[in-house]
C-alpha cells in the first residue's frame, strides 16, 4: 500500500483539524471527530469555534490566530463542548500551513483530550492547597519550610504565635534568628542542618528565642526534603512552645521528689511499692528499720520473703494481692518476719496503684510494727486480768469477811441477850431471896433456888450450843468420800433412844452412793433433820423418809416426816440461830439444830429449805454438790 | 391521872410476873392482858376483846411470833396501838432495828427483874409523849 499523506491524515491517533486561511474549517480526520462528536460534514466550511467553548467569541478565536500568525505555533487549553454538550479539557495547538509555494495557506489544529490530566492536575492542586491552608492555620505548631541554606521560606500562624514574627518580617530570614545567641556562637543552627541532612531528621528540645528577645522551651523536628533526583530542596521545621509543659513537669517533679523524700524519710511506717507481680520496687526508711533490709536488699524481690513459711506455703501473700486487686485494699495484721527472722506483730495495708488510664500498675504497702503496742497492751490486759482477779479474791474475801462479821455482830447479840438472860434470871432470885431472907420468909426461898438452879443449867446448855456452833466455822473442812448409807446410819446410830422411845419408822432410799465431804458434819446436818422429825410430832409415830438423788450434777436429799409441819411464814425464820416456834414446854430445844444444818450445808456450798404443806409433815430439801 | 390500857408480851414466866406486878402498884397502866408470844397475843386480839390496849409491850426474843414479828404485824393490822420494844440487850443496832421496823420506842429491861419500877415510870412518860 503506498502511504501517502491523506492516509496518513487519516489514520493519525490524534485529532487534527484543518482551517483555511481565514479560519474556517476545511477538513478533520477521524480522531478528531472522535473527541468532537462532529462528522466531517457536519462540521466543513464553519469557523473553528464554532466547536469551541460554546460562546461563540469570534474576538478571542482571532486574537488566537493572530497569536500564531506572530508565533508561528500557539497552544491554549481550556474548556470545548462536544456536539453532545458534554465538556471537555482541550489543548488545542495551532501552527500554520504553507502551500509548495511557501504561501500561507491556512491552519493546522492539533486537538487533543487532556480532560483527565487536567482533572489529576487539579486534584494535586486542591490537596496541595488544602495542605497548605491547614498547615498556616495551625497555631499550637510554628511549621515552616527552610531553604537548603536554611533560610525561612514559608511561615504560618502558628510561626507567628510562637516566635512573634510576621510571615512578612521572616520569609527570606536565616532560620538562626531563632537560637539564642550562645548556640549561634557555637554554629548550632548549621550543625543542625547538617545533621538533618544526613540522618533525614533532627529531634531536639532546648530553648529558643522569641522575637521580644523572651526565650521559651521548643520541642523541634527538623526534616531534611529531597526531590525525586534525590537532591536537598530545603528542610521542614516543626516547633512546638512546651515552656508550660516544661513547668508542669517542673512542678511535677518537685512535687514528686518532695513526696519521694516524705515518703523514704518516714521512719515509723515501711513505705513501699510492688509491681504487679508483687516484686518490690521502692524501700523507705522505715521499711529499713521495721524489716531490717536494705533497699538493695529487696528491691526486685518479691514481697514474700517478710512471710512467715506456713504463710507462703498457705499462698497468703499471692491472696493477699489477689484481694487487693479485685477490691482495691487489703488490710490486716499478723505476725511478718525481718532480716535476722525474728517475728513482728505487723499492720499491713496493701492498696492497688493504678495508672492514669486504669490499668493496674502495682500495688502500694504500708507496714507498721505494732508489737511493742501488742505487747504493752498484752501486758495490760494481764495486768488487768491480775487486778480483775485480786478484786474478785479480795471481793470474795470481803463477802467472806462481811459473813464472819455479821455472824459475829449475831454472836454478840446472841451473847448479849439470850446469854445475859439467864445470868439476870440467876442474879434476880438471889437478890430476890435476899429479900426474902431480910423479911425472914424462909419458906419462899426453896422455889427461888430451884428456879435459880434451873436458870444457871439453862446458861450452861446455851454455852455449849454457842460453842458447838461457832465451832462449825473454824474448824477446817475435812473432804473425804463418803458413802451415804454409812452417814445416814451413823446419824441414825447416834438418835437410837428417841428413835426406840418414838417407835419411829425411817426407812432410807438412797440412790446416790457417795458424797464427798466432812463425815461428822454431814452425821451431825442428818442427826439434827432427823431429831426434829422425832421430836415435832403430835402424837402420831413418827414415819421418816430419807432419799437422794442425783439432780443436774448435784446431790439431792430430802428428808420427810408426819409430823406437826411448818406454817409458810416460819419457813425461812427456823433456820436462825436461836430461834424457837414453840415453848420449851411443848417441845423442848435451844433454837440451834437448824441453823446447825444450814451452817453445815453451806460449807459444802450447797443449799437448804424446807417445804411443808398443811398438816402433812415438814420436808427438809438439801443440795450438795457431788464433789 | 392518865391511866393507858397496856398488854403485855413476855415469855419468861417470872419475868412476866415480876414485870405486871410493877404496873399494878404504879396505878399508871390497865393490864387488859399478858402473853407468852405473839401467836397468844394476835389470837386475842383477832378474837375481839372488849376493849383494845392502846399500847403493847413486847419482849423480842421469845418462842413462835417474836417481838420484831408483832412489831410487823399490828403496823399493818392495829396500826393505832403502839408497841413498844424491850429486851435485855441494850445494843444499839437492836434498838435502831426495832424503831425502823415500826416500834414506838425501845426501852431495856432492868438488871434484875424485881427492880421493874423505874422501867414502868420510864414506859409512862413515854406513853405519855406519844399518846398524849
């Protein structure tokens, strides 16, 4: 096929149209069709923008022409209509078309679609220009742009904020302006560069100066920027003002190391911190002199080590921490252990630290050594104990002695009046018959001197029963085991005429074997229960039950008889010493056999009373402790 | 002259006799009875005797119903008769009893029992004090 140039014309990728001299469109080809929407026919004979932007604007299309005329080619771009309305990016280059004879001849357009270059070229544009409004609006950051030699070549606000200057004032400036004068001297800002450049970036914090001269304290990052050919193109500076973070760490700090040196100094309370494993981490000064380690001793140890060894074995300090973390404290006290492994009665409290975004970062301890408080109050408590113990013996002894003292002031009244009365009965028949003797009447002074007599008998019985009875209290108790049989019969021995002369009945039933006492005692407490039941009868034979029992842990007797009874209101009074119900005429006796008994009972620390129900006989109860 | 019914409470027979024959002779008293313990007195005076004693004198120590007992008793059975106390103890707390438990007054007997009447001049004007 023999190429020529209509073919060529024809077959060529990019759109061509071709105007004649005054511009109107002679011919296109194919490719320009495609882009244009326009046939050839469609389009023939027409000014060129009449497929242009749709405006029509014949001034601007012969300025272009006249462009080309004056430079032989002219390149526009811009926005072209397709037949269908759609827009598109045009660039549309024109040249001139010369005939054989090198006479001008019209116009050569080449179109072409640049559509999406244009949109990617845009897009670029925007994000760039969106980068950049943001990057000077930012005004906690200064973020400018140096030159390879370090000269300021973009500025934003934050710039402005931090350093004091205008973009106008800086732009063009050696970025040097910002180091105080010490670190020019040394060429800091030039190293910096340097070694921006080699390592790609520098970091740094340090003091920076401000336009009014005021220094403040910058965080720095300093970028090195390289073209695609790998060639320096400048530096990015980022600065950050921290001046208030620098104080907020300064206060910090002090704070902390105030806290620090409160907290090791403290010399009573063992101050100290656990990781979350529980190894020790800090030690203060009264850890030291509570445990007896030193800081090098324990610190990365686990806080165990002051356990006793059943408690590890126990895992109590495991459970210890465990209950620290799910409730947050711990608390107790217990014996610990020190250095030397002497024990100490500790206080420990162990509360859960956690960090600022509630994540447990170990756990804090306090430990304080209460044995000397334990001890003191240990010691006191013994003490009291001692004192509450010499009370309570120096009370009994005090009831003891208030007992002595009544039966004594009991003694005296006893003494003092039934003893004074027969001596006085005695002393007013002599000076009776001394009278009678004055006034010669002999016969009178026989019944004198038998009453006389009888008085001075009765004064000699009353000695003795004083004397049986006092003789109770001082005499020490004899405890021995005894069987009860044996007591009962002896009391029962010892009665054996009045039991014959009264044809008594007394029948004995006793459950209980043994007692444990003073055997002449216990004869004399049954002889004296069994005696009255003889003696107060009215005429019936006396019948006498003994029995006994056991009764919560205690020796019950009773001893029951028919006789006369006691009327409710004697039941107490017959057990006072001296006291008698009935004339000595109708039933005989000294008022002392039942306070005897009751004597008796009670230094077996047991208890006596007596029940009696209308004409049905007295009943004598009796508890005896079994031992 | 003021006379006072009187009974007497005193279970030592002798006394007893050597004691009313001293009211007798003074002509001060009306001895409207004599007892030997509180069981024979309270029995008399629950069988509504013609007239009532305004005043008693009791021994303390005696068989049965004591002194301290009739003291107790006519306090809240004959509370307009007095009673008063006597006995051989001149210990105080025995006095200091008696007047606590509602006797009028305590006075000690006589050394000897044939001695009575300085005793009876003495229960006198004590009734006199306190039944006017």
């Amino acid at each position: 096929m023999h190429l020529n140039s209509a073919l060529i014309f024809r077959n060529l990728t990019e759109g061509i149209i071709l105007l004649d001299e005054t511009g109107r469109i002679t011919t296109c080809n194919a490719a320009a069709s495609a882009i244009t929407g326009y046939e050839e026919t469609e389009i023939e004979a027409k000014p060129f923008y009449t497929i242009g932007d749709g405006q029509d604007d014949p001034i601007k299309y012969r300025y272009e022409l006249d462009q080309v005329q004056k430079k032989k080619k002219f390149v526009v771009e811009g926005w072209k209509l397709r037949k269908d309305h759609t827009r598109y990016w045009a660039e549309t280059s024109y040249s001139l078309l010369f005939d054989d004879a090198e006479r001008f001849a019209g116009y050569c357009v080449l179109l072409r679609d640049i559509t999406d270059q244009k949109k990617k070229q845009l897009d670029l544009l925007e994000s760039e220009e969106r980068y950049r409004l943001m990057v000077e609006a930012i005004r906690d950051y200064s973020i400018f742009m140096l030159d390879p030699e370090g000269h300021v070549l973009t500025w934003n606000d934050g710039g402005t904020f931090i350093h004091g200057y205008t973009e106008n004032e800086i732009v063009g400036k050696h970025f040097s302006v910002f180091y105080p004068a010490t670190d020019q001297l040394d060429e800091k800002p030039k190293e910096k560069l340097q070694v921006a450049r080699d390592a790609g970036s520098y970091r740094e914090e340090g003091w920076r100066v401000k336009k009014d001269g005021s220094l403040f304290w910058a965080s720095v990052v300093l970028t090195a920027l390289f073209n695609e050919r790998n060639v320096l193109i400048g530096y990015s500076k980022v600065t950050r003002d921290l001046t208030h973070r620098l104080k907020d760490e300064e206060v910090l700090r002090q704070s902390e190391a105030r806290y620090r040196s409160l907290v090791e100094q403290v010399g009573d309370y063992g101050i100290f911190m656990l990781d979350t494993k529980g190894r020790i981490v800090s030690w203060n000064e009264g850890a030291r002199r509570i445990k007896g380690y030193s800081a090098e001793d324990v610190i990365g140890k686990y806080f165990s080590i002051f356990y006793p060894e059943e408690d590890i074995l126990n895992g109590k300090p495991a459970w210890e921490l465990k209950v620290a973390r799910s409730s947050g404290k711990y608390e107790e006290e217990g014996w610990r252990l020190r250095k030397d492994g002497s024990r100490f009665w500790a206080n420990i409290v162990i509360t859960s630290v956690y960090d600022t975004e509630g994540r447990l970062s170990g756990f804090s301890k306090v430990t304080r050594d209460l044995t000397e408080r334990k001890m003191s109050e240990q010691a006191l408590q013994e003490s009291s104990d001692k004192y509450r113990q010499l009370a309570e013996e120096l009370s009994v002894t005090n009831s003891e002695l208030s007992s002595v003292n009544r039966e004594l002031e009991q003694f005296t009244a006893i003494v003092s009046h039934d003893l004074k009365e027969p001596v006085r009965t005695v002393r007013s028949f002599l000076h009776l018959m001394d009278q009678q003797l004055d006034q010669q009447k002999f016969d009178l002074l026989k019944p004198s001197i038998g009453k006389g007599i009888l008085a001075a008998q009765r004064m000699h019985e009353l000695i003795d029963n004083l004397l049986h009875y006092s003789q109770l209290s001082k005499i020490g108790l004899q405890r021995q085991k005894l069987k009860v049989d044996e007591v009962i019969g002896e009391a029962i021995q010892n009665l054996n005429d009045a039991v014959e002369q009264s044809g008594a009945e007394i029948r004995v039933e006793s459950e209980v074997q043994f007692i444990y006492g003073d055997r002449i005692q216990l004869v004399q407490l049954f002889q004296n229960l069994l005696a009255n039941a003889l003696k107060f009868t009215n005429g019936l034979t006396p019948e006498v039950k003994v029995k006994s029992w056991m009764e919560n842990g205690s020796v019950r007797f009773v001893v029951e008889d028919n006789g006369i009874g006691i009327s409710p209101e004697n039941l107490e009074k017959i057990f006072e010493i001296f006291r008698r119900l009935h004339f000595v005429s109708q039933y005989p006796g000294n008022g002392v056999g039942l306070a005897v008994c009751k004597k008796v009972v009670e230094r077996h620390r047991g208890r006596i009373w007596a029940e009696s129900a209308q004409n049905r006989g007295a009943c004598f109860h009796i508890m005896l402790p079994k031992i | 002259m003021r006379t006072f019914r009187l009974a007497i409470v005193e279970n030592d027979e002798d006394e007893r006799y050597f004691m009313s024959e001293a009211f007798r002779s003074s002509r001060e008293f009306e001895i409207l009875g004599e007892f030997a313990n509180g069981d024979q007195l309270t029995e008399w005076l629950h069988g509504s005797p013609g007239e009532l004693p305004e005043l008693v004198l009791s021994d303390l120590n005696m068989p049965g119903k004591n002194g301290y007992d009739i003291i107790d008793e006519l306090k809240v059975t004959y509370p307009d008769i007095a009673v008063f106390a006597t006995s051989t103890s001149s210990v105080v707390a025995t006095r200091e009893r008696c007047m606590r438990a509602g006797a009028k007054d305590f006075i000690a007997k006589p050394d000897i029992f044939i001695a009575y009447d300085s005793f009876v001049a003495e229960l006198y004007l004590l009734a006199c004090r306190y039944l006017g």
